[in-house]
C-alpha cells in the first residue's frame, strides 16, 4: 500500500490561553519551519471557526484540558477533533477521556511525566497522575518545554539553556518510556506523539529578557511525523480527516528534526503474506520479520515489552522473531560526547 508522509507539530498554545502568538502567527512559523500541519491548543478554550489553509500549512485547533482547581495540577489532556467545549469535565479524566471519544474526537496524555524547576513556582511539574484511566490513543512522550522545564536547576542553568537550548535537548525521560513499555506489556494499543508545547513567552532574569524557545525555533526540533493512505491536497476539509485519522491510527513517529532530518524513517513488519506498518496490528503466520530504515546514520533499537531484542548501528536493522509483541523503534545518534534521542517510533503489535 502507497503511504504519504508529513509532519507537524501537535501541541502549540497562543495568546487565547498562555501563549504570546496569534493563530496565524502560529501558521506562518510552522510554515516557515516546513510543518506540513499544526494543531493550537489551548488551555481549557477550544476557538472555533480559526482553522483553516495558509499556502501548503493546514493549522487546525484542539485543546488542552485540565482541572484548574486541582492542586498541585496534573492530568493534561490534549483532545484533538472533538469540535465542541469539554473543559467542564476536567475534574474527572475518565469522564472526560469517554467524553472526548463520544464526541468523535480523540485524546493523548500531556508531558506525563515532568521534572519541576526551583527557580519559579511557575515552573512546576504538571505530570499525569490517574493512571487507571483508558479510552486515550496514547502519550505525547516528549515535550520540548517539559524537557526544558525540567533543565533549569539554578539561576545559572536557566541563563545557559535560553542562550544555549539545543544543548539541553536529549530525548524522551526515561520514566516516560518506561510507562509507555509498562502499558503496552498490558496488552494495550499505545501510540506516541511529540510535541512543542510552544508560548514564545519572554522570560526575565535581572537585566536579562528573551524570549526563550520561539515559535519557529520549537518547529524545526521535536515533531510527530504521520502516514496517510492519501496525499494532502492543502484544504482543510480535505486534509483534517486524513491527518486526524492517522494521528488517530497511531501511525506516527516523533522526530528530533534538528538534530537530523526524520523524513523518510519507515519500520515494517511482515508474516509470511501478512504485512504491517507502524500504528498496525498483525496476524502471525509464522515467524515475524521486522525491517527498519532509518534517512542518516543512527543507533537503531528495536523494543518489546520493555527489552531490546535487537540493535544495528547504521541505516538499516533486520530482525526474524516468533513471539508476539509490542514492537517499537528508538533510535539515537551522536551529537558532540553526547547520545541524543531521535526518532521513537509507534509500535506494530503482533498477535
């Protein structure tokens, strides 16, 4: 089956909740970067009437969803196509998560695991907390600002990392993909997305002001890449179903694009006649024989239930298996002394 790859950016806030941009300041950034699509989502405000083209962009609006009366907060929901207002709910994330599946919509946890910062009560850790819930497509496992948040230990710190960010940037916590491991071991279809968490807020420290982590800068480093059955035409009434659909599929990966372009990435899988993608559940037939490649040189590791079963250090793994699975891809490369994340892929589950 023919595939069409794009990417964008899922998680972006402007001046409707605690974001500085408009929506389509939002959309010229995100184009400027070469996002394909953006998603505005805003804390506890769903806009409507704001989605629409910009040339080859397609901006559309979701919402960030929480309790505001919880304290200390926790459990943000990110809801994507749910086209009506369901911050009301928040109070309780399994009536809200059933809600946004009532309403055709669909949902990932939010920075479910975060890190807080000393230096401001306004940098506190926001993780996700009622794990008993279900019904949500899967988790944004990385999340730029949540990773940045968690770098800023000192005064000191905080100063490097504004100048300094991409030096900060290292992948996923690995409390995240440990959960993510522990879930998908319970037999549960998870998938991954990443996510700027863009503000463009300008931070002041002393005489210092910046604004730390723009807009367009947050779009050229952690996004999701999606697979649709059909291109994108460039009109929304169009694109929003394909792009939802896949989001929805669990066909993504999340890329770090700038530490090195993530187009092109593909992990397959195949049973005798049988074949998957990524977001794909698959019948054994005998013996499963998953096939990874990657667009540049990287550490490439294949996962289930938690374990490398498999790694290959360059563009290409190949792995023969019997058993059955949650299989998922991390990938890593070299970035100065250190490893840094890549690209995580969504798993294809073998039955």
């Amino acid at each position: 089956m023919s595939v069409y790859e794009y990417v964008g950016n899922l998680h972006v806030h402007t001046s409707y909740s605690d974001g500085e941009a408009l929506h389509a300041e939002v959309a010229t950034a995100a184009a400027h970067a070469g996002l394909d699509f953006v998603v505005t989502t805003d804390h506890n405000v769903w806009v409507n009437g704001i989605e629409r083209s910009y040339g080859r962009l397609v901006l559309m609006v979701g919402e960030e969803i929480h309790d505001v009366r919880r304290r200390p907060q926790a459990n943000h929901l990110l809801a994507y196509n749910v086209e009506a207002e369901l911050a009301p709910l928040a109070s309780d994330p399994q009536q809200l998560i059933d809600a946004v599946n009532e309403h055709g919509g669909f949902c990932y946890l939010a920075h479910p695991f975060e890190y807080r910062s000393p230096i401001s009560p306004d940098l506190a850790a926001i993780p996700w907390v009622d794990w008993d819930v279900g019904g949500y497509t899967g988790l944004e496992i990385w999340n730029t600002m949540s990773e940045f948040k968690g770098l800023m230990r000192s005064k000191l710190s905080a100063v490097y990392y504004a100048y300094f960010p991409s030096r900060g940037i290292r992948g996923p916590f690995r409390a995240t993909l440990r959960q993510w491991d522990h879930l998908l071991s319970q037999g549960r279809r998870v998938a991954a997305i990443g996510g700027a968490d863009a503000h463009g807020t300008t931070y002041s420290l002393g005489p210092l002001n910046r604004v730390v982590l723009p807009y367009e800068y947050l779009f050229r480093c952690v996004n999701t890449h999606i697979l649709t059955e059909r291109p994108l035409n460039r009109h929304l009434d169009h694109d929003k179903p394909l792009i939802y659909d896949a989001l929805r599929s669990g066909r993504t990966w999340v890329g770090y694009d700038r530490l090195a372009p993530t187009a092109e990435f593909r992990f397959r899988a195949r049973s005798m006649t049988n074949q998957a993608m990524i977001g794909d559940e698959m019948a054994r037939t005998g013996a499963t024989v998953f096939e990874v490649q990657t667009p540049s040189r990287g550490d490439i590791q294949l996962v289930a239930n938690g374990q490398v079963v498999a790694r290959a250090r360059g563009t290409t793994l190949k792995f023969t298996t019997a058993q059955p699975g949650a299989y998922r891809v991390e990938v890593y490369r070299g970035s100065g002394l250190e490893r840094r994340g890549w690209i995580f892929s969504s798993p294809i589950y073998v039955k």
